[in-house]
C-alpha cells in the first residue's frame, strides 16, 4: 500500500525537490544486496526517502527506500509501446483524441501497476492499472 | 470452470507448436462484433480456430507487432497473446529471472494477457537443458515444461 501511495504522489506532483546526498548505509547495503548488476547509479532524497537512479541490463531504473533500508519499490519510464498489449489497446480505444505525457511502471515487492498521464486541450487525466489489462482513472484535472 | 478450460487451451496453443488450427474465413458475427468492440481501430484480420474447443482466433498487427486475440464461439473476449524480448519484461519478472537463472538463454517470450491478470510464458535454454517457465506479474516463476 505504501508503496501505491508513492507511486501515485510521485505521478501528481512531479516537481519534487530532490538534493544530491551521500546515502546512509542501511539504505546501501540493501540496495547493494538487491541490484548487483547496478552501474551509474546516483542518489537523491526527499524528506521521505532516498531515490537510486541507475542502470541495469541498459534499462534505465529508479528504486526508493526508506531511511530503513526498506525497499518501497521499482520504477522506470515506458514507451506506450512497452506497455502490456491490451493497455495499449484500450488507451488508443478510449484516448485516441489525448496525448501521453507520462507513462512509469512501478513495482512493489509483490505486485507491478501502470501509471500514465494523458492530456488534451481542455484536461489532463491520470490512469492507474493493477492487473495489466485494465485501466482505471486515478484523476482528472481541468487546464 | 468453463473459462479455466477456455485460458488453460490457449496457453497449451501457446505452448504446443503442433496445436491444431484450422483457418476460419467468416467466423460469426457475433464474434465480429465482439472483435471490434475491443479492437475497434484494426480492420486487418485473420481469423483462425484453435484446436477442437471452438476458440477463435484474430491475428493482427498492432503497433508493428504481431498480436493474437482470443474469443469464445459465444464472442466472450479471452485475452491476447504476443512475443515480446526481455526488455519488454516487468521488472520484478526480469528482476527474478537474473537471480534464479543467471545462465540462461532465453529463445523465447510470448505475453498472455488476460482478464484475470498477465502471464508470461518463457523459453529458456540453460546447461541443463530447455525449459518453459510462467512467470506472474508479481515475479513468480513456475516451471512449465522440461525438455533434456
């Protein structure tokens, strides 16, 4: 659950401010046992928890943790085209007249969801999807 | 319990190269309508059935990629199926994968979407031999299959 709450405050307010830190070794530790294959990787942090940019078979990913070292979850940018095939379906069948401006993938320990941003002139509309075949509306906003 | 036999056929089709498909030129309308409700922006298609539990199938392309969709002779929409390549793959099911199978080859992925969840059905070729592996959305692996 904790995990969906981040994905979902990652998605809306994007204009997080992040700073450059030396991350804590709990936090290192575990992200060093999880991801051996990591290369490039950066940290940041919020007041919440710590960001891992980094690289891993060339996908570009982004793992957070708490202060803890708990791993809250996994999270890469998508091409609409990476998307399950019936997500990509469904969004050009129901939004053929919108625009992707975001589209993540983010895992938790148990379970994946799709998250994407599409707008037209007059909203934008967040979809969220648990089982990889439906989308459902997360929120809408007027322009 | 007829839906269960319904996906469990499709993923044997998907897994069996020497499934029996028979080409259907004019399947029902039923099952037209049905296909264009889901898929209303593609006009190209070719209908096949799948073995003898009158399953149809819509082969059709999608966003450059072949894509299968399945149907009941009743026009109830199974899911799809589609080979995709590692990257393609959800994290936590790439993520496992490397740990529990670091020497593998993988030859082969098809994407099995349903209305119940996603499934993926993996190639691998490893020192031991081949094996097909399902792997849920969650990062489960099941051994399907195991060929010496």
């Amino acid at each position: 659950m904790a995990g969906l709450v981040l994905a979902t405050v990652m998605f809306v307010n994007s204009a997080f401010a992040y700073k450059s830190e030396t991350v804590n070794e709990k936090v290192q530790t575990a992200f060093n046992r999880e991801f051996i294959q990591a290369k490039e990787v950066n940290w940041n942090r919020t007041d919440d928890y710590f960001k891992a940019v980094f690289k891993m078979n060339d996908i570009v990913l982004s793992a957070y943790y708490t202060e803890d070292g708990e791993l809250m979850g996994i999270m890469r940018n998508l091409l609409s085209t990476e998307l399950p095939i019936n997500l990509q379906t469904s969004l050009k069948k129901e939004y053929s007249e919108y625009w992707i401006s975001d589209l993540f993938e983010f895992a938790r320990q148990d379970a994946t969801g799709y998250f994407v941003k599409v707008e037209n002139a007059d909203q934008v509309v967040t979809l969220q999807s648990a089982d990889g075949f439906n989308w459902s509306v997360f929120r809408k906003v007027k322009k | 319990m007829k839906k269960i036999i319904l996906s469990l056929a499709i993923a044997v089709a998907i897994l069996s190269s020497g499934f029996t498909y028979a080409a259907v030129t004019n399947p029902s309308l039923i099952v037209k309508e049905a296909f264009s409700k889901e898929f209303a922006q593609i006009k190209d298609v070719k209908w096949d059935v799948v073995g003898r539990d009158g399953i149809y199938q819509a082969n059709f392309t999608f966003n450059n990629e072949n894509v299968q969709a399945f149907f009941t002779e009743d026009g109830e929409f199974l899911g799809t199926n589609r080979q995709i390549s590692k990257p393609q793959l959800p994290i936590l099911i790439a993520r496992e994968l490397d740990k529990s199978y670091p020497a593998a080859d993988i030859r082969n992925i098809n994407e099995y979407s349903m209305k119940d969840g996603l499934a993926y059905y993996i190639t691998l070729m490893t020192p031991k031999g081949a094996m097909v592996i399902k792997a849920a959305g969650n990062g489960e692996l099941t051994v399907r299959q195991r060929t010496k």
